[in-house]
C-alpha cells in the first residue's frame, strides 16, 4: 500500500522516536481514507520558534504544544471515495513545552508528541473543538485512531 508523502523534521533537537511518528501519521491518513498521493508535514521546534508561530499566526500570547497549518483544506474520505489527493499542510509541535503535559497525563515524551500529531493531524482535515459536541466527536476519534495505533504495531 502506497502512503501519503510525510516529511517529519526536528528542528528541536529532540531524542524522539521520528519514524513512529512517520508511522502514525500514515496509519492516521489510511484510516481516514486520506489519497496517498497527498502530502504532510511534520516539524519539531524549540519554545522561541512556537511562541513566534502562536504569537504571529494565532494571536495568541506565549508558547503552546502544537500548531496546525492547513493547505488544501482536505477533509477525511470514506470506504468509497479517497480525500485528496492534496497537501494537507504542517503540524509543528514543540517537545519542550508538551513534556508537562506529557508527565500531568502520564505519558512517556513520545507518546505524548504522538497524542499531539493525531490532534494537529485531525485539526488539518478539518476538525475542531470549539464546541462540547466538536470536541467530544474529535477526542473520540483521537483516542479511537490512538487505540488502533497501539494495537497495530
């Protein structure tokens, strides 16, 4: 089976496991009936390069674990009809911040920042969490896709 193109980089300097993430990604995009001829990016920054991202993009005061930047505006396909092909856009996550979040959840670093690519992932097919119902659908679906994950490897 045939992948979407999925760059991932660590401008962080992180010890992250980068091919479990490269992994996910494309599981995440296969369940979700995503073209594989569509194309992710995937990006580890330090706390400075995400706070100028939230600050300039999200108007947002500080740092944050993780940003979405949607392309094409691609939305999940069905057992019928693939999404895409496209370029979904960039998820950039920073491991620094999320390793509170990470130890709050009691999650190993990498899990966590794997917990974050699904959401970020999610964000850029179009879902949100901006009401309760958004957010209980999307967090289903993450721990769902989460679940799957672990189960497959």
């Amino acid at each position: 089976m045939t992948l979407p193109s999925i760059s991932v980089d660590d401008d962080a300097g992180s010890s992250l496991d980068l091919t479990a993430l490269r992994d996910l990604a494309g599981h995440v995009l296969t369940l979700l009936h995503v073209h594989p001829e569509s194309e992710l990016g995937i990006t580890l920054v330090d706390i400075d390069r995400i706070t100028t991202l939230h600050e300039d993009w999200m108007n947002e005061p500080g740092p944050t674990d993780v940003l979405s930047f949607p392309i094409d505006e691609i939305t999940p396909g069905t057992d019928d009809q693939l999404a895409g092909p496209g370029i979904l856009g960039d998820i950039v996550i920073c491991p620094e911040f999320a390793q509170k979040d990470a130890n709050e959840a009691s999650r190993t670093l990498d899990q966590h920042v794997q917990f974050l690519t699904v959401h970020g992932l999610l964000h850029l097919l179009g879902y949100d969490h901006a009401t309760e119902k958004e957010y209980a659908q999307m967090f289903a679906l993450q721990d769902e896709l989460l679940d799957s994950w672990g189960s497959a490897r």
